[in-house]
C-alpha cells in the first residue's frame, strides 16, 4: 500500500493561474519535504517542515508556499506559475530529522504550466 | 557545503553486462550517502545506503555500492543488468553531519540504457 501519495500525478495549469499539489502519508511522520525536479535535472529541495515549523531553502522563489495543515497533509501552492515552473514534484516523509530515519518519497506529480 | 557529482551523464550497456555507474561527493564533514532510482514519470525509490560499518552495502534489485572514504566516491555496481534496469539513477548525500535521510544533495543523474 502507498505510504507517501500525491495527487494529482498529473497536473496541467495555465501560466500564471495559482495551482495547488497535495501530498498525504499515512505514515504518521514528523518531517515532510517538498522537492522540485526539472526535467534532466537533479532533484532540488524547496522546503521542508518539521511538525508545525517551516523551514525553507534560501533559494527557494517566493512564488512558491507551503502549508500542512495536519501531520497527514502537506500542500505545495505555486502562486502565479511560469512556463519556467514546469516539472516533476516530488514529496517525501521521515520520521525525524535525524540521520537514522528513512525518507520516503510519493510518486511525484508531473506539472505542466500552458 | 556538500556536493555530488556523477560522471557519466549516460551508460548504454548490452543485457548481462555488469555496470558501474561512478559518483563522487565532496563533504567537509561525515555525510551518509544513498543511491535512488527513477523510472519515467514516477518517484524515486531507494536502491541502497550507507550509513555506517561495512563499506560494501548490497541493495535491492542485485545492485551493490562501495563507499571508499579516501577517494570520496561510492560507486554503484550490478554484475548482470536486465533490460528492466533502464532508468535514471541519482546519487545523494545527506545534508551536513548526521543530517535527515530527506533532507538530500542529489547528484544530476546517470541514465542507464540496457540493450538488447
């Protein structure tokens, strides 16, 4: 049974029109983290939160939010997406944030920005 | 700060073959290091890790890594590949001493093509 889910798989959005991915667990895990994949490029962290705390990379657009509203869920909102925001995001869970829990990652959702 | 860096952008290798696919990583401190696999359209799943002890960790799948402190490289290696391993191949370290098992440096990826 998926652990880490994320929907939609497939999502198409129209430049500059706010969009909203979801990523669930049934995990119960503390740490939730949002990764941005480009097309032929390394996977990127964008932010992550441990329990309520949000924590975000430096270089991450302001474009982009997060929001976890419960431990199940967390939301990544692209306000107003550019054709430059087209990729794969990829959502994964631990535990803690220790070294010695295993992160677990959803089969990613694949935006497309028209 | 931690980097990785894979140097094969692409491996084209006939059907059991075996394969290594290099990567090398730069760390100031002690970092643990992890090799994921892509299939198209999907997310990552884990192949293997070292964290601590042995130095040749065996993952899923038949494949195995070596993490060699003194040339900072943890290969990846498969003595026999199938044309079910084609796929894109990352390799990544935590993010600062003892840090979380999510919270990686992924290297730009290897893709593995199996022939006929």
């Amino acid at each position: 049974d998926a652990m880490v889910i994320q929907n939609p798989r497939y999502q198409v959005t129209q430049f500059g029109k706010p969009v909203t991915l979801s990523c669930s667990q049934t995990l119960n895990h503390n740490v939730m983290y949002w990764y941005q994949q480009k097309s032929s490029q390394a996977p990127k962290l964008l932010f992550h939160y441990y329990d309520k705390d949000f924590n975000n990379e430096a270089d991450t657009p302001d474009n982009f939010q997060s929001r976890r509203p419960n431990t199940s869920f967390c939301f990544l909102d692209i306000r107003s997406p550019g054709l430059g925001d087209a990729a794969m995001y990829l959502c994964a869970t631990s535990r803690d944030g220790d070294g010695y829990t295993e992160a677990f990652f959803g089969q990613g959702t694949r935006l497309t920005v028209v | 700060a931690q980097s990785v860096t894979q140097l094969d952008s692409q491996v084209p290798v006939f059907e059991e073959a075996p394969v290594e696919l290099r990567c090398n990583y730069s760390s100031s401190v002690s970092v643990y290091l992890f090799w994921y696999v892509q299939y198209p359209n999907q997310g990552l799943q884990l192949l293997l890790k070292y964290l601590s002890g042995s130095t040749l960790v065996k993952g899923i799948n038949g494949f195995e890594a070596e993490f060699n402190k003194s040339q900072t490289s943890f290969h990846l290696r498969k003595p026999s590949v199938h044309i079910s391993d084609t796929a894109e191949y990352f390799c990544a370290v935590t993010r600062g001493y003892g840090g979380s098992q999510g919270n990686l440096i992924f290297g730009k990826g290897t893709k593995l093509s199996v022939k006929p």
